[in-house]
C-alpha cells in the first residue's frame, strides 16, 4: 500500500515508521517547512520517501493531523483520506490499561488528578501530559521526558509494568482507551484555517469502552455512535473558599456523602470540574472510597498551576499554563472575585516567546480583565517592572507556554 504523511512535525515519525512496519511504501511531507534536516534525514533512511509537496499521485491513504488543511494535499488523491488519530487507531498495539483525556480545558488537571488517585489507591501508575512524561509515585510526577501530546504520542508511550496509563491528548485520541473522557468543548474553535470545528478532532478520543462526557455536552457526541456515560455532579461546596485556608467539599461518590477538606496552598476551588471528571472516572473503576478521599484531600494541584502565596503583604498567584486563553481568564478571575482579592490587582501575562505572543488572544484577554476592574500588562521575556505592581495587593502572574 501506499502511505502519503502530511505534515511531519505533530507525531509523523511514529506514523512513517509504524507503517513501514507494515510493509508498506511511505512518502512523507514537511508541508510546514521547519522539521530539521537531521529528522528528514532520519526517516529517509529508515525507508521513507521525503517529498517537499504532496506528489501528483494516487495513494491508498492519505493521513494527516486533523488541524492541517486539506489544500496541502495539494493534486494528490487518495482511496481513503485519514486524520492521525484514525492512523494511531490502526497502528497501536499497547494493551495496557490507559484513560486518555482530551478536550479543550482541564485536560491536565483532570489528568493529574487521575494519576494521584490512582497512585494513592495502590496502582503504579505512568502520566504523560503537556507537563512531561514519567512515572506518579508518591504524590509527585517523576518527568523523565518532554513529549508531544498529539495523538501520535500513543505509539510512543514507553515500556513498563505500569497497572494505568493516563494521557493528556490534545485534539483526539486512539480510540481504543480502556476509558476515554473529553471534558467539555466549551468553545468548538475552528481548525484547519476554519474548515473543521475542534470536535471534527476531539470526537476521535471516543472508545468502545467507557466515554465519559458532559451531559450538556451529550448531544455533540452521541451522534458518533459510541456508548456514553454522562458525568455526574460529585463535588458541592461544603463552605466558602478563603485563599490559604482548607476549602470544605461534600463528595457524592458510589451512593455515599464524604466530608472532605482540599489543602489551601492552591486555588482549589478551580479544580472542581476536574474532581467530577476524576471520580467518574473512579466510580466507573469501582475504586474504594477511602482511598479516593484521602487522595483528593492530600492532592497539592497541578505544579505551578494556580500557586498561592504572601509575599510583604501581597498576595501572588501562578499560573504556568499553555491552555491560558480569554476563556481560562475568565475562569480564574470568576472564582477569585468572590474571594475579595481583585481589587487593587494586576494581571501580568507572560507569553514566553513571540511565537507564542503572536498566537494569544490578548485582545480578548485585555476585555475579560478590565470586566473584573483588573489591570493587565503583558510581559516582554518575563520582565516584571516595578511600576506594574506598585501599589497592588494581589499579583497574578500568568505564564502561557507553548504545548509540546
């Protein structure tokens, strides 16, 4: 057969050499023109064909990422034209027991949350997200690599006698998770210059086993085909959230009410949607209740993802994310505004690099701010001048990375 791989930097090495494997003729594009000479090198000599656009012939398969437009395939034809998580699908063989997340926010934190119950429960466990890569033993994530998490990041997971896989997929997923949750699509943005919607990609996460989504969200996904478990509403605030201090919660979990008190050293109060995804997860596993409880109790939150702390009487909160957006700002503020901690605040977004500036909504960002009364400034490479928090009693400092 013969194989057309558009696009070779989001996961098409895995792609090429898993259908070399096979047997069958490869041919490669770098229709983005920034892979490294070195890696079209690399695949060349394992056997595949590097072309510098798609060739003017018929293939079998034409694949691609979901985000990549089809005018890249230029006058190539194809018998079937496939997207990577479809290609993932057909190539993966791991059979270890593996949740994948995708969705457009909370992926991460539903993701570490997962990894910690499922560690605290007795299981090893391996976590790959935007974060990195490695083992979660003992309430910590030991990254030992920092991987793409397109869907071909599947065929990649290293080896081990891991009890659970939990991945973090950007836009889709292999199809064949033991459990597969997309936790909300809470804006179906335009992909592939706005020729398909972010669920044309997220809908390839859905398995035949247990899909577990929003029952908001049960009309988007249930045309796929494929059985849903919808969410249900575990977490409810047992009392007010106070910056620093625990946060109380009452847990619905296996038909029982828990008492259970978050710690006060993040901005817990964020992760509650994340906490309904993760214990659906566990009520799907049948996971004992005590151990779950006193995971969720002992969880510290993502590392540098909603970090509190007073500093000569200021208040400062981190945020180390690539997922910051006008949408994950109106998040935060939402919360923080009834806690009292936005007047007098500054919003200091730092977009790392101007790749990633040019890409930010910061118009959008600038709006939601000035709707809570917060001045924002943005960074040039992370420097903070005195003026900007002169006189300000809360700081939020926001770092939006690039994905992997």
């Amino acid at each position: 057969m013969k194989i057309l791989v558009l696009d070779t930097v989001h996961g098409a090495a895995a792609i090429c050499e898993g259908y070399l494997a096979k047997g069958y003729e490869v041919t490669a594009v770098d229709v983005y023109h920034i892979t490294p000479d070195a890696e079209l090198g690399r695949l060349a000599a394992l056997g595949v064909r590097i072309a510098p656009e798609a060739p003017a012939e018929r293939f079998d398969i034409i694949t691609m990422p979901c985000h990549c437009p089809d005018a890249f395939m230029g006058k190539a034809t194809c018998n079937r034209r496939m997207f990577y998580s479809e290609s993932v699908h057909d190539l993966i063989t791991d059979t270890r027991f593996r949740i994948e997340v995708t969705g457009v926010k909370g992926k991460t934190s539903t993701c570490y949350l997962l990894a910690h119950i499922l560690s605290a429960c007795g299981k090893k466990v391996f976590l790959h997200t935007s974060r990195g890569q490695g083992e979660y033993r003992d309430g910590k994530h030991f990254i030992s690599a920092l991987k793409s998490i397109a869907p071909p990041s599947l065929l990649c997971l290293p080896e081990g006698d891991y009890d659970a896989m939990v991945c973090e997929i950007s836009l889709g997923g292999s199809g064949k998770a033991d459990i597969a949750c997309i936790t909300n699509l809470v804006e179906d943005y335009g992909i592939a210059k706005n020729t398909r919607r972010a669920r044309d990609g997220k809908k390839d996460v859905l398995c035949d086993g247990v899909n577990i989504v929003l029952p908001s969200e049960k009309g988007i996904w249930e045309v796929y085909g494929k059985p849903l478990r919808l969410e249900s509403a575990h977490i409810s605030p047992a009392g007010p959230a106070v910056l620093g201090a625990q946060f109380p919660l009452k847990v619905r979990y296996l038909g029982r009410e828990y008492d259970v008190s978050l710690r006060g050293d993040y901005l817990s109060m964020q992760y509650t949607e994340a906490m309904d995804m993760a214990l659906e997860v566990c009520e799907a596993m049948e996971l004992p209740a005590e151990s779950v409880m006193a995971a969720l109790a002992s969880f510290s939150g993502v590392p540098g993802r909603g970090e509190v702390k007073v500093e000569g009487g200021v208040l400062k909160i981190l945020d180390r994310n690539p997922g910051i957006s006008h949408m994950s700002v109106e998040f935060l503020l939402s919360r923080l505004k009834p806690l009292g901690v936005l007047r007098d605040a500054v919003l200091l977004v730092d977009p790392v690099s101007k790749k990633v500036c040019d890409k930010m909504d910061k118009d959008f960002i600038s709006d939601v701010a000035a709707k809570y009364g917060v001045s924002m400034e943005i960074l040039d490479n992370g420097e903070i001048k005195p003026e900007y928090i002169e006189g300000k009693k809360t700081v939020i400092h926001l770092i939006k990375e690039g994905y992997q």
